[in-house]
C-alpha cells in the first residue's frame, strides 16, 4: 500500500488531515513552503516530509516523486484567502490565486498521477473549493473565481480517471486555521461571521479533515465527482429573516 500525499500539509486542514489518516492506520507524506513546520507535524507520527512551493512545478514534481512510486491518495490543501473589491483585485492578485488554487491543484494530480494508477487499490483525490463558490460574496471574486475553476477541474478529472481514481472536493465555510486568521483572530468579527451559519459557529480544522480523510478512504469507495459543503449550513439554509 501507498502513502497518502497532503500538498499544504504544514499546518491547518492539511494538518488535520494528516493526522486523521494517520490515526486509521495510513502513510502520510506531506508537501509544504515551510521546513520547520512541516517537520513538526511529520514527527508527531513519523510521516516523511519534502518542502516544494506549489507555484514552482518542477519542485512540487520532486516533492511528489519523493513519497514513492505508489499512492492511494492525493490531497491538496493548499490555497490563498485573497478578499478585495472589485476594483482593487489587480491581474497579479488574479494570477497569483489561479495558480495556488487551481493550476497548482492540477500540477499536483499530473504529478501524482502514475503513483495513483499504480496503486493496488481504487486511488483518491481530494480538492478544495469554497462556500464563496456557490454562495456570492463581497469581496471574494478573485478566489471565489479560482476555487470555481477547481470545481470545474474536479468534475473532469472524475470522469476522465474513472474508474481507476476517483475525485471529490470539498466546499468548506470560514475555518480557523492559520490562513484565516486576518478574519478569525478578531473575536468580534469572528463572532459576527459565525452568527450567518445556521450551526451558529466557524469551522474548525478538523471538521473539514474528517470528510476529506473519509473520501480518501475506502469506506468512500462509491462516492466519486462530488462538490460536498462542510459549511455550518451557509450555502444552502436561511434560519433568520
């Protein structure tokens, strides 16, 4: 069996995840910018770990090749928070949140993509999208644009690499994580946001690491091509007005 591979495993949702895998028994190799907090959370279960910028191809190619020639699974949870009005959002804000949110998702699978197929087993990948996607913000047309793109990429991939591989994104609301905290770490700003979800909270790390270690599992082994929220029910419910 393979291992799994976290591209933006340092830290946050990819952290989280890590670790959920790991506690069902998976490898876990992970792939981030910063050495010392990527080795950080490798020696909490003895993952390996290879340091690759997502913008640099080449690097995040060799970071991949360095898990091994086998993978069940690819996870890439790296991504930017980048909101400004219209106006504002200049060609290189633009460019910069394609390519870490959706071109760098693609150079991750083109890279992982021979150690999936020669996976034992069904082989899994996990996306990132955003609430902003589906439910329109302020502010948010610069990644909402960019994680529109991954979803668009998610459903092509499933169909193109079935049955062989199979391909899911997730779709979560405000998270705290290490990204978000220009948004989280005002406790009232924190608390304003968390009182337009239905669930009446913010995200944590973990809430969304459990459904991405759930569809890189085999228990998911039927599930394939799906935008799923993890979004304290903000895409889709209205309790108040």
């Amino acid at each position: 069996m393979g291992p799994h591979v976290i591209v933006g495993g340092s830290s946050g949702i990819g952290a989280a995840t890590a670790r959920r895998l790991r506690q069902s028994g998976g490898r876990v190799h992970l792939i981030g910018r910063n050495e010392a907090r990527l080795k950080a959370v490798a020696d909490e279960f003895g993952g390996s770990f290879a340091v690759a910028d997502v913008r640099d191809k080449g690097a995040l190619e060799e970071a991949v090749a360095a898990a091994g020639d086998k993978l069940d699974g690819l996870c890439y949870a790296a991504g930017t928070i980048n909101l400004k009005p219209v106006p504002r959002v200049s060609d290189d804000d633009a460019r910069r949140d394609f390519e870490v949110n959706a071109l760098g998702a693609l150079r991750a699978v083109q890279a992982a993509l021979p150690a999936l197929k020669a996976s034992e087993g069904t082989g899994s990948i996990v996306l990132f999208s955003t609430v902003a996607v589906a439910q329109g913000f302020a502010a948010h047309a610069s990644v909402a644009m960019a994680k529109g793109a991954v979803e668009g990429l998610t459903l092509a991939l499933a169909a193109e690499l079935a049955p062989k591989i199979r391909v899911n994104c997730i779709a979560p609301s405000l998270t705290r994580t290490p990204l978000a905290a220009s948004l989280t770490s005002n406790e009232t700003m924190a608390s304003a946001i968390a009182a337009l979800h239905p669930l009446q909270r913010l995200g944590e790390a973990d809430d969304i690491a459990a459904l991405a270690a759930f569809l890189l599992g085999p228990d998911s082994s039927w599930i394939t091509g799906q935008i799923i929220g993890v979004d304290g029910g903000r895409s889709s419910l209205r309790t108040k007005g």
